[in-house]
C-alpha cells in the first residue's frame, strides 16, 4: 500500500493486483450462476440456457461454477476477513446511515477500510454462499443424489432458491453502492483511489495508511538543486 503524488492529485492504494483478480472472478462467477441458475429455476427463463449451450450443459455446468466461486470467495475473506470484524465504530455509522445516503459526510464518525453497510454486505454474501454451497451439494445429484432422502432434496430446492434470490438483492445492493460513491469503481479496476475519496469516506483508513510510512517518496517531485542559502 501506499500514499502517492501523481502531477496534481494524491492517489491512495487500496487494493493489489491480487485482490483485485480475485475479486472479478467472484464477480464473474456470480453472474454466471445467476442466469445458469435462472435457466433452471423457470421454464420461462429458459432461453437463458443458450449461453451455456442448451439445458444439459446448463445442469452441468451450474454446480461447478458454483465450485469455483465457492473457491475465490475463499481465498477473498481470507485476504479480507481481518478488515471487515464489527467494532463500536460502526455502529455509530449505521445509525447516521441516513447522512451517509444524503452526502452529510460531516455527520459521520471517521472509519476503517470498510464501514458498516460493506461489512454487513461482507457477512451476508459469506452466509449465503454457504448456504448456497451445501444446498447445492445436497441437490447435485450427479455426485450426491444417493447421499440424501427425497424430502431433504426437496427442502434443500427450496432454501437453495430462497438463498439464491437473497444473494441476488444483495450483490445488486453491492453494485449499486460502487456506482452511488463516486470513486468507488477505481478501487478495484485501477486497485487506488483519491486522496480526496479516502480522507472523505473512510478517514480513519487514511490516516492508518499515511502514518505507517506507506507514503511513496518516490513520487515526490525532485527538490531544485543549486538552491540555497548563499555562502
């Protein structure tokens, strides 16, 4: 991470390459899911099966996306999780959240790398993925179809599409946030942000990241040299 000088703005680091690779394949997984899962779910939506090659490439295919985004939201809570624990912080937030929504920025207590609606939305999409994941198992009858009765099948149909619809209101929630904060986007398609963004939305982040030493003097305009005192 660091904090930089680039011509007239400051610029921030907030996420690696890493992260930010790890990030779109989850995204990616879970669009994937969602009109894989649709083409199934419907009769009427079935027409959604045609970019996975017809039906029976869609039942195929359907779980082992799932495999995949079970496997990168992984690795992405492990590079998260230590940023995203609740604090008294962020509930002082969560109760001025209607200032946030407003652009009353000034009425809000300084926060971490995240505030409290991103760790909600955090924790929410880790539940559901696990309830997605092991619903998922119990009705992949391909490899499970013997491991379990009939009425869990069915039970587990039912949690699964329920699970699914939440998980969708919670990613269009999550898409909806990056686009309403101007800025938001940067983060994880060029991995930084403004100074400017970080010192307004999550201060408390900023002033961790600049006291830590993580200023980059390497993007400090060279001092004029021959200027000095005269002798």
């Amino acid at each position: 991470m660091a904090v930089r000088r680039e011509e007239e703005r400051t610029t921030v680091d907030r996420y690696p390459g890493r992260v930010r690779v790890n990030h779109w394949v989850t995204a990616i997984s879970l669009i994937l899911l969602a009109l894989s899962g649709a083409a199934l779910f419907h009769p009427s939506l079935f027409f959604l099966s045609s970019f996975f090659g017809g039906g029976s490439n869609t039942r195929m295919l359907h779980p082992w996306i799932g495999v995949v985004l079970l496997l990168s939201f992984s690795i992405l809570f492990v590079q998260m999780v230590r940023y995203n624990f609740w604090t008294r912080v962020d509930t002082q937030w969560m109760r001025h959240i209607g200032d946030a929504m407003a652009g009353r920025e000034e009425n809000l207590p300084e926060i971490g790398k995240y505030n409290g609606a991103q760790k909600l939305i955090f924790w929410l999409m880790t539940l559901m993925i696990i309830v997605l994941f092991g619903t998922g198992l119990m009705i992949w009858y391909e490899y499970f179809g013997t491991s379990f009765t009939i009425e869990l099948q069915r039970f587990a149909h039912i949690v699964h599409a329920l699970a699914a619809i939440a998980m969708l209101l919670i990613v269009i929630v999550h898409i909806y946030a990056g686009f309403y904060v101007r800025g938001t986007i940067n983060a994880m398609t060029e991995g930084k942000v403004t100074g400017g963004w970080a010192f307004r939305h999550h201060r408390l982040w900023l002033r961790r990241e600049a006291r830590e030493g993580v200023i980059d003097e390497r993007q400090v305009p060279p001092r004029h040299h021959g200027v000095g005192p005269a002798e």
